[in-house]
C-alpha cells in the first residue's frame, strides 16, 4: 500500500556510528573483505582528508575483480575529480553522476529531487545507512578546514533488511543506465534496463552471519517521489503521537511543515518532555533562516531547543519514550520530505536507543547552547526580516518545483 509505514522486523545486528571518524573505518574494513559485489550510493563524494581512504577502498576491491557501483548525486559533487575518474576506471569501479543540473540549475522543475540517501551494501550481508557523506568530519566543500568534527551518525546492519538496501540500490543503477541508452538511442537495451530496475530484485544472498544481539527489531523507510512519498514523515508523526515521556530530534535542516509542528506542540502540551537539538551556526542561507520563524510556537509549548555550538550537526536522528530510534538522510524540511530520495532506517530496542540517546545528550548539556524564550523573543528586526525573506525563497523554490509545504 503507497506511504504505509513497513512493519519492524527482527532479526537484525546493529552497530552505531558517530561520525566519519567510526564510520570509514567500518566501511573500509567491509569493502577490503568484499569477494563479490560493493554498491554504494551517496550525495557527496570528496577526496579530501579521510574520504580518499573510502576511494582507495574501492580501486581495491574493483583491482581484484569484485563487482563495485558508486552513485553520486549530480549536484552535491558535480563532477569527480579527474585524477579520481582516472583511477575509478582504472580499476573497473563503475560510477555515475545523478541527475546533473542543467543551465538553469536548480531552478528547473524536477531539480531538486536528489539522490540524498548515503547507502552501502556489500556482498549482500552488510549494510550502511545514514547521514553521513563520504566528507572527511574536519572538512566542509564550503567552509574549509574545522576546528571541530561536525556531528553525525550512521549505522552498520546486518539482518533481513540489508536485501532491502541491496534491492533498492540495483533498482537505482539499472535505471540510471537506462537513462544513459535512451540518451544514447539504445532504445532496446534502455528497455531492458528499466524493466530491471522495476522489477529485478537481485539474486538470492546468503542469510549474515549471526552476531550479536539477532532479536533488534528494524526496518528500512525508502523516500522516493512515486509510492514512498510520506513514509518517513509518518513514521516521525506515529512515533511522536504515541509518545508518552520523551522526543529527542537532532535534525540539521529543520523546518518543519504544519503536521509535523502540531504533533510537537501536542505532544508538549500534554506533558511529553521534547528536546531538539538544532543547527547552532550558519551554513546556508536559507536552511539557516527559515527554520526560525518555527521555533516560537514550540518554544511556547514548552519544547527544549538547543543549537549544537562546536561544529555543524549534520545528524538525522531521534529517540522517543527510550525504545524507538532512527537514523538516516532525511532532514526534516521539504527538500527532504517532500523532494528528495531518502532512506532512514528505524529501530524498536531499548540498549541502542540508549547509546543514542546518552550521546545527544551530551551533545546538548555540553555542546549545545539552550534557546531562551525571551532572547527569542527580542529578536532583531534586521533577524526577522531575514527570516521572513529565507521563508520566501524557500516557498517559491517549492512552488517552481510544484510544491507547497510552509
């Protein structure tokens, strides 16, 4: 059924990762012990620092003759360093540019619909997912060198739902290779390729080895802007509906739409303690802007909201009531929501939910900066206006793309 929310699932070992720091190793490791296929999808790809050592990961497996498929989003890396495209074909690593953006960049319609999900599977029995690009943490494209690592998770799973990952991610190449013979005027070949990515669901995998906790309940939520249109956003407004005690969100984008809003403010009102830990330092202008003209309502509700100080949050996760988590690319703002192709993975277990939870807190008592009301309240009139214009921007960048949400 379109937008329904997929049903937990046991079976599943999981290990969380903070940063670029735990992941690439992780992901190194996994790649270098590949025998047969690594496939790997991500919204930015940079060479500098940490993430050359993903890169040379990949030209090895590929040299010693495992199957390896690297998409990226066409507008968070537009183009692969040559000295990279060199070596990637080279070594037979197949890789491809989404959805490039044409001279009116993105300002044509259908644009803004990226490839925004950061998914790893290899040899079909491991799997990653999160938020985390292939971007060194003491890096940003646009800032340069960081004083701090910015913060964000991702997670290692093995357990039914990698099959998931390894569907989707098939589906993804075979269509973009679709694309590339229609272009071409391969029209058969084009037709068989699309015809794949609908229905090939890949060869059977062996069942993962069994390790660790095997009774996590887990699930994959794939946003795409067909079927899965609402399926990550209703299972934030389930989870929050049926909280009781507790709603820890940190989310770098946030700019939240109505639904979203009201079930914060409800659940405030009725006693639940909300926590949101928010994007403390200017990155873009308009993410930056327009996510506070939302905060007033829910600050007057009595929700707790804290700007991560040290570095830039780039995270996508939340814990509610001790239990539920997720992890994941999808902010919460229409670029995510309503736009781009996501995946989240969500978690019914109390010991993960607790080491997600004791690290976000910390990361409000001891670096994050609590948000005053009265502070808020005073704001600058030059503030406002800015607020105001980034809200403008962002409704009118949804309405060329066909969209409302604000």
């Amino acid at each position: 059924m379109p937008h329904a929310v997929p049903p937990l699932r046991a079976g599943h070992h999981l290990q969380l990762l903070e940063g670029s720091r735990a992941f690439f190793p992780a992901l190194v490791a996994a790649i270098d012990g590949a025998h047969r296929e690594v496939l790997l999808e991500t919204y930015i790809f940079d060479f500098t620092g940490s993430g050359a050592e993903v890169a040379y990961a990949l030209e090895r497996a590929g040299r010693r003759g495992v199957l390896v498929r690297v998409v990226i989003d066409g507008f968070g890396t537009p183009e692969l360093p040559p000295f990279w495209q060199m070596r990637f074909d080279e070594s037979r690593v197949q890789w491809a540019l989404y959805s490039r953006t044409g001279a009116f960049g993105l300002l044509w319609p259908g644009q803004w619909r990226r490839l925004h999900r950061k998914l790893c599977v290899v040899d079909g029995t491991v799997g990653f997912c999160g938020g985390i690009n292939i971007l060194d943490d003491f890096h940003d494209p646009n800032h340069g060198t960081l004083e701090s690592p910015r913060l964000d998770f991702s997670i290692r799973v093995e357990g039914p739902l990698v099959q998931e990952m390894l569907d989707t991610m098939r589906r993804q190449w075979n269509r973009i290779e679709a694309v590339g013979q229609l272009r071409r005027a391969h029209w058969s070949g084009a037709l068989e390729r699309w015809r794949a990515g609908r229905s090939h669901a890949g060869a059977p995998v062996p069942p993962p080895p069994r390790q660790g906790d095997s009774n996590v309940r887990a699930a994959l939520l794939l946003r795409d802007n067909l079927r899965n249109r609402a399926v990550i956003e209703r299972s934030y407004l389930r989870a929050i509906g049926r909280a009781r005690e507790e709603i820890i969100i940190a989310n770098a984008y946030f700019v939240p739409g109505g639904r979203m809003r009201r079930a914060l403010i409800n659940a405030a009102r009725r006693g639940v303690q909300v926590h949101l830990l928010l994007q403390g330092r200017y990155e873009y202008f308009m993410q930056y802007y327009a996510a506070r003209p939302v905060f007033g309502a829910l600050l007057r509700a009595g929700a707790h909201i804290h700007e991560y100080a040290p570095s830039f949050l780039h995270a996508k996760v939340a814990v509610i009531d001790g239990h539920w988590s997720t992890i994941g690319s999808s902010n919460l703002d229409p670029l995510s929501l309503l736009l781009a192709r996501e995946a989240n993975v969500v978690v019914d277990d109390q010991r993960f939910a607790r080491r997600l939870r004791e690290r976000l807190l910390h990361a409000m008592v001891h670096e994050g900066k609590p948000m005053d009301p009265a502070a808020y309240d005073s704001r600058s009139p030059r503030q406002r206006v800015l607020e105001r214009l980034a809200l403008v921007v962002m409704r009118l960048l949804l309405i060329i793309q066909g969209k409302k949400y604000l």
